[in-house]
C-alpha cells in the first residue's frame, strides 16, 4: 500500500509541475502569439475590405444611373 500512495504522491507533484508550467510558461506564449497573429489578419482583412470598396465605387461611378 505504501507504493501505491508514494506513487500517487509522485504523480499529483508532476500534475502540479505541468500546471506551474503550462500556466507560467506556455500560456504567456502563445497569447503573445495570437494577438500577433490577430493583428497581422486584420490588417489584411483591412485591406481587402479597402479593395472591395474601391471597386465597388469604381463601378458605380462607371455605370449610368438609373431614372426615377
């Protein structure tokens, strides 16, 4: 019985390590990732919107109007 509780012991101290890691290190990771990639799509998406509106008003300006 003695195994069994050290080896339940060693197993809660190494879920208590992944934790401290993932909480301390891999998280602050890859929220700085992701916003550098959220910026980097909405700049991009900026872009595109901009082309769309562009012609969009060149092919209104182009087109005749229509008679009321």
């Amino acid at each position: 019985m003695d195994k069994f509780e050290e080896f339940g012991k060693r197993i809660d101290e190494e879920l208590q390590r992944l934790r401290h890691f993932i909480e301390e290190e891999v998280a602050p990771e890859t929220e700085r990732r992701g916003a550098i990639f959220l910026r980097e799509v909405s700049e991009k998406l900026s872009a595109a919107a901009s082309k769309l509106e562009s012609r969009t008003a060149a092919r209104d300006a182009g087109a005749p109007k229509p008679q009321a």
